[in-house]
C-alpha cells in the first residue's frame, strides 16, 4: 500500500495516506505518494468525478528524479486505469486539474485508491552467502545485486526497469545469466533469450541492432 509523504521529498517517517482522497477545485493540486522501498511494477488508481479532470502522474526512482511522465483525462463517473507500461519506481507525483479550457463547470476528483502491482519471474530463495565479521560490506553488495537481479527477471532480462531494451542486448544477458545461475541456480531466462536471439539471427541474416553481438 502507498503511503504519504508528509512534506514532499524529506527524509522524515513516511505515514498512511488515508484514501479516498478529494481534490477540490481551484489550482492544481500536487499529492504524492511513496512505497517504503523500490518496486518494479504496473501503476493502478481508482478515481472519481462527476465532470472532467487531469492527472499528470509522475514516476521517480529518486526523490524529485522524474524519469517518465503521462497523463490520464478522467471521464465522468468511476473509473480504475492500470498504466500499462511495466514502470520502477519509489515515488509518485499526481498533479490534478480539476478545470481547463474544455471543462465548463469545475468538480472534485476523488482518488479511491492507488495501488502498485509488481511484477517478475518467481525465483527460487537465494543461495546462502556467509561471510566472516570483517568483511560484511561484500553482504550489502551481494543484496544489492540480488535484489537488482529480480527486478530485471522479468518476461526477458532487462540490462534496466526503467530501459527496457530489445531482444539482441547479449552482452547484459551473458551477465544476468552467470548471476542468475549462481544465485538462484536457474537458467530458465538464459535459455529463452539464447532461443530469442537465434530466432532473430535467423530473421536477420545474422545481423542485430548492436554490430558487436551480430
């Protein structure tokens, strides 16, 4: 469940936001919302008017870091819209208009609820990994590349969430591969982006997008 943040990008304790939420009228209102860690998911909210309204939704891995931003025109009534796009993200940014030029008679927008549904390939538990006192520094590096690693499992390996490239990247493969197999022992990813990429070969003549990996 998202949660607020009580002033925008600070480092003080993140609180419940309490849905639903009313914007009223007047200027655009700016809400924002933050997940207590870093998601790779599919953006969902349930809004609510009785006229027309704009939603400019902005995605940030960072505090005050956009990297992606879409709008959404609300219709009149209820409505739940799932963004489609798979997305990484931390914080979230609605900046709501609640009138423009199209819209004759200014009503409230009320925001039911915003929800992130993650996504990636389901892992086996990570192999154990013990080190002695003086070197619990390589433990940090290891959860961070475990964690990274099953955010880019997705359908394919992603070299990232946020640039999510073609079939052809073998060279972020390769290492996605070796770090796959020693964490997890699976090589399911591996083996269907081997099967990918010869069936482009195929396709191609043997040419891909990047000349190192043609």
């Amino acid at each position: 469940q998202p949660v607020h943040i009580t002033k925008p990008f600070t480092t003080e304790p993140l609180r419940e936001r309490r849905f639903p939420v009313v914007v009223l009228p007047g200027a655009p209102q700016v809400i924002q919302f933050a997940w207590e860690e870093h998601v790779v998911a599919q953006l969902e909210f349930t809004v609510e008017t009785t006229g027309r309204a704009v939603l400019h939704i902005d995605f940030a891995e960072l505090p005050g870091c956009t990297h992606h931003r879409m709008n959404y025109v609300s219709r009149p009534g209820r409505q739940t819209y799932r963004v489609p796009r798979l997305n990484s993200f931390q914080y979230v940014t609605f900046s709501v208009e609640t009138a423009d030029w199209m819209t004759r008679d200014a009503v409230p927008l009320i925001i039911h609820s915003v929800v992130a549904h993650r996504r990636g390939l389901e892992l086996p538990p990570t192999v154990p990994f013990k080190v002695d006192r003086a070197n619990q520094w390589l433990l940090a590096i290891r959860d961070c590349c475990d964690r990274t690693l099953r955010m880019c499992s997705q359908r394919m390996f992603l070299d990232s969430p946020l640039h999510q490239e073609v079939t052809a990247c073998s060279g972020d493969y390769w290492i996605e591969t070796l770090m796959s197999a020693v964490l997890y022992g699976d090589t399911r990813l591996a083996k269907a982006d081997l099967d990918r990429t010869a069936r482009l070969l195929r396709h191609r003549g043997g040419v891909m997008f990047h000349t190192s990996y043609s």
